[in-house]
C-alpha cells in the first residue's frame, strides 16, 4: 500500500512513526513545503524567538531517522491538487499515485487585510521558523512593538520582547485579553503578570489600521489614538489549511471534517492536526495542540491499517511567558461555574472549570500539582465539589 503524508509538522512525523512502528513496510512518503524537517512549533514564539533553543533541538526526528525508516522525505515541495478519482497526488515537483493519502496540512496565521496596512514591511506573524527568522533581527533592545490580539500567541510575544528590552504595547480588541478561550479569572492572573513586567494592555481597542507608507510606523485606533510602533506583531489566530482539500471536493467543517478515526469524506484520504475537525459531544473540535495532533494521527494511522479506533480527545496545553508556566487540562467549552485557588507565591493560581456540575478543564498558572491533579480527575471522571477546591489543605486528597 502506497501511503502519501501532506504536511511537515507534528502530526506528519507522528503519523509517519506511527504507520512503520504499526507494521507498514510498504511506500511511504512525507511531503512538506518547507526547507526544514518536520519541527516543534511551540518554541518558536518562546525559547527559539529568544535565542535559547536552535533548530537541532527543534527538529522532530534526526535526519538518519528519516532514512534508515524507509521514508522519502520531500522538503520545499508544494502539493497543487489532488485527483481523488485517479488517486493522484500533484505537487510542484511531480506526480505522486496513492492507495491512501494524508492531510496534515496545519493552519494558516491570519492577518489585518492589506487595506488595513496588514501587509506593510515591518508587520509579522508567528507560525513558521521563516516568520521568526525574519522576526528575530528586528527584537532589539529600545525598540518599540506593538503586538496585535490578546491570545496566547500575542502574549507569548510580548513576553519575549520584554526579555529582550523593548517597549511593548499589547492591543486586544475584546473587552479582555484571553476572551476566547480562557474565563475572566484567568485572563486576571495573565493580566497582572505582564503588566509586572512591564507590558502596556490595551483592552475593548479597536484598530482602525496599521499606519505607514514604506514601513510600518504605528497603529491607529478607532477612537483616535495613534501608538507608535518600530515593528508590529498580528497575534489575531489562525485559520485551518482546507485549500488543498476545498479543491479536491472533500467536506469541510470548521477544518476538514473527519469522521470519529480521522477519515475524510473520500475513503481514501484521512485529515489530523490543526487543518481537521472530529465529531465531539454532537458538534465538531477541532484541537490546535500538539497532544491533539498526535493523537489524531496516531488513530488516523491505525484506521489506515486496517486497526481502527475511536478518536478520544485528551486535551493538554501549554504557555511559558516570562518565567510563568500556564498549564491546561481539558476543554473549558460551555462552562457554567468557576472557582479560584490561590497558593503562596507571586502569579501562582489554579482556575477551575465545572459544566452542570462536572469538572471540565483546569488552568493551573505555576502551579504543576493542581495542574496534575486536575488532569488525573478529568481523565478519571471525576468531580470534586466546588466548594472544596479553594479551601482543602491539600489537592491530592481530592483524588481520594
């Protein structure tokens, strides 16, 4: 069986080990379209951005591995179309024939339209190591950056530049940071920590435009303040890569829509990572983590192989700023209630989420037990009473 992967990221090399540690000994080929191997995009906003981490320690899998599995690794090549009836993959290099094909395609950093100066030199977004690689020079000492969106992107950006000693304004056009996808509470602890450190937030500011002619110099908001900028950051999310799929028919729903073990809507083409959606709780989730794009293509492979399972989301995230670790256990969608704990220590916190009664999710700031501890209950199904969360000497006796 000729397996062809699209894509250079975590669920590519995932689904790659996964097929040869499952038993395929048939073609398999990886296609990505750019220069480097299959790479670690979270320390891209963070320790790469700072200088502390090179592309060796990035890199997912060393170049002999490649080789010595038996992969045809094809790096700077674009794939153009697919031909779901010939079962033909065409890239920019050739043609490549397939009994089941891989979209692991990622997603896509959004940015302000050109009409709002998105495009202006001196703008960036991070997604990729060319972002950074053209973002890195410019993060000097005294400069002045103005970061667009108050996500988990943006913030990790500001943190950054701050390390590096510029003056750094967030701007978030929500009436708070972390509006999305994280409670008030929360948003309160992050708050306080980048304004310790010296970040000016600007919350409910809406951005009329980019400002500049050659380069951009500011950003101007609709109320009429104009906030100087030597360089500007769009942290305003991203969207799922769906164009190769959209043009080959296959359905799309926020992503490219899979069914429950990562199969598209053509039988021969399976979809995980960031670019798919899953069925989840009667709707459709799709996870931009890199536990999520493991474990989507890990059971997208297993289906491959005739070994498939059920997708079951175990949903985990990360974000280091300044030298704060936000950890996050489970999925906060259409939580009812939420209940703070606080520990000893500056910006050390645990905010828990509960649905109709039931422990949801965890976002545990320097705090690594509650972290842990709210995992395990999640996972376990458990469901402590609210009551106790703020009060009990100790968290573990929540597992008893």
């Amino acid at each position: 069986m000729r397996i062809v992967i699209v894509g250079g990221g975590q669920a590519a090399a995932s689904m790659a080990a996964r097929l040869r540690a499952k038993g395929h000994e048939g073609p398999l080929t990886v296609i990505g379209n750019e220069p480097a191997a299959p790479y670690q995009r979270p320390p891209l906003s963070k320790a790469y951005l700072l200088g502390q981490m090179g592309l060796d320690r990035l890199t997912l899998r060393a170049p002999d591995w490649w080789r010595d599995q038996g992969i045809g690794l094809h790096l700077s090549e674009t794939a153009l179309s697919i031909d779901p009836a010939a079962r033909v993959l065409t890239t920019d290099r050739g043609t490549y024939p397939y009994d089941a094909l891989a979209l692991t395609t990622g997603a896509v950093p959004r940015r302000l339209p050109a009409a709002m100066g998105g495009d202006l030199p001196g703008t960036h977004v991070i997604r990729t190591l060319a972002d950074v690689d053209a973002l890195a020079p410019q993060m000097r000492e005294g400069r002045r950056l103005v970061v667009i969106g108050g996500g988990y992107i943006g913030l990790e950006a500001a943190a950054v530049a701050r390390k590096l000693g510029l003056e750094v304004t967030l701007i978030e056009a929500a009436p708070r940071i972390l509006g999305r996808v994280a409670a008030a509470e929360t948003a309160d602890l992050i708050r306080a920590l980048h304004r310790a450190h010296g970040v000016t937030i600007l919350e409910g500011a809406a951005i009329s435009r980019i400002t500049g002619e050659a380069q951009a110099d500011g950003v101007a908001l609709t109320d009429g303040r104009q906030i100087p900028a030597d360089l500007v950051i769009m942290g305003i999310g991203v969207l799922p890569d769906t164009a190769l799929a959209a043009a080959a028919g296959l359905a799309l729903d926020n992503g490219i829509a899979t069914d429950s073990r990562g199969r598209t809507s053509d039988p021969a083409i399976w979809a995980a990572g960031d670019c798919a959606s899953v069925p989840w709780q009667g709707g459709r989730l799709r996870l931009e983590s890199v536990g999520g794009a493991i474990d989507m293509a890990e059971c997208a492979a297993d289906d491959m192989l005739g070994q498939g399972r059920d997708y079951a989301p175990k949903a985990w995230f990360w974000s280091d700023q300044f030298d704060a670790k936000l950890q996050i256990a489970g999925l906060n969608a259409g939580h009812d209630q939420v209940v703070t704990r606080a520990e000893q220590g500056d910006h050390t916190a645990s905010v828990w989420y509960y649905r109709q009664g039931k422990l949801i999710a965890v976002d545990a700031l320097n705090d690594a037990r509650a972290y842990m501890i709210g995992k395990r209950l999640i996972e376990g199904g458990l469901s402590p009473d609210p009551a106790a969360i703020p009060t009990v000497a100790d968290l573990r006796v929540l597992l008893s």
